[in-house]
C-alpha cells in the first residue's frame, strides 16, 4: 500500500492531545491524507494562523479565538469540560487551605481552559484568597504537568486531560460554556472530509467518548 498523497495541518488544542492517535487514525481514514498536529493554547494557534501559518484546520477550545480569522466554514464539535486533578487527592475544598501551596491553571489571555479556571474560583469566591497560589502555564496540557510532576499542588484543567486519572469534574455552572468550534481554513476536499467527519455524529461521539460534551 502506497503512502498518503497528501498531508493534512492541524491546529489543535491541547485538550485533545491525550487521544491524538485516535484522532489520526480516524482523520487519515477519512481524507487519505498524513494527519499532522501541532498541540498548542487556542490564542497561541490563533495567532500563528492569523500570521500565515499554513494549518488546513483549526479545533479551538472557544469560538472566541476564531472572530479575527478568516475562515470558510466554522462549527462547535464538542462542549468543553473543567476538572479538577491532583497527584495528592486534594479536593475543591482544600483550594484555599494550607494543603495547598500552588494552582496550576492556563494562561486565561491564551487559553479557553484557564479562562473558565478562573471563572470557576471566582464564582465561588475563592479568587482573593487563592490568586497568590496560582501559577499560569502556556496551555492546559502545560498546567496538567505542573501538577503531574509535583511543582503544583493542583491543577484546573481540562478533562479529557484527567479522564480515568481521578480527576473531578468541576460543576459547569461556575463557569461560562466553552463551545469547542472548529474551522475550515483551505479549499482542500480532504480536509472539507475531515471537517464535515469532526463536526458530524461520529467526530461528536468520538469526542465525547475522551470526556468531552
């Protein structure tokens, strides 16, 4: 069997990194291409596409990071999830206790995800009294491994992340509904195929079951 005739660029959010492989495999069925991912916080891959980088697809964690950029087709493929996670079994009552020294969150100026971590502590008000524990990492996957190798506490990040690891989901009420959307950036049939498979009941079920809405 010969190899892809094409290459198919995707800009993905770092919440879908954990079933990457899942990912490629059901993406390269589709369009017969070579799936490429660059896993990153969806206001840094907004930035790269708006500068020219040459990505056939966008999966941001927001619609929000898709209003600046030219686009031929957008769609919410998933509802995004918050959750909880630490090596130490630490809970959401222990945020603002001494058990906890350091918060790892998203970036909120980057990323969707420490966006609604922030939404989260501060509807509950917790923000004033945790604000000096947090620490920001560049994307959701990035705050996961602070927790995950000790030089945080706990983590608020995205549950696909923490799905099967313990991690606890956090009440989608304390913060703002994430609408995972994605965008059509070329003319490429194969990648209108891989577009209209993510956004169709397959891609959503698929989604769905790595612990996504």
């Amino acid at each position: 069997m010969g190899a892809p005739a094409c290459n198919l660029l995707v800009a993905a959010a770092s919440d879908l990194s954990p079933f990457q492989d899942d990912l490629k495999v059901r993406l390269g069925s589709v369009s017969k291409c070579d799936v490429r991912f660059t896993f990153g916080s969806s206001g840094q891959l907004s930035q790269q596409i708006a500068n020219g980088a040459p990505y056939d697809l966008f999966l941001s964690a927001s619609a929000d990071y898709l209003k600046t950029l030219k686009t031929l087709d957008r769609r919410v493929y998933a509802q995004g999830r918050l959750a909880l996670w630490s090596k130490a079994g630490l809970r959401w009552p222990d945020l603002a206790t001494d058990k906890v020294r350091r918060i790892a969150i998203a970036n909120p100026k980057l990323a969707p995800y420490g966006k609604a971590a922030r939404e989260a502590l501060e509807s509950q008000g917790l923000w004033p009294k945790v604000e000096s524990k947090v620490v920001y990492a560049e994307s959701v996957r990035q705050a996961f491994q602070f927790a995950e190798t000790g030089n945080a506490d706990v983590a608020l990040v995205a549950y696909p992340l923490v799905v099967g690891k313990s991690g606890i989901p956090v009440d989608p009420g304390w913060y703002k509904p994430m609408e995972q959307t994605a965008a059509l950036l070329t003319h490429s049939p194969a990648a209108r195929l891989a577009f209209d498979f993510l956004t169709g009941p397959e891609g959503r079920a698929l989604f769905r079951s790595h612990g996504l809405n």
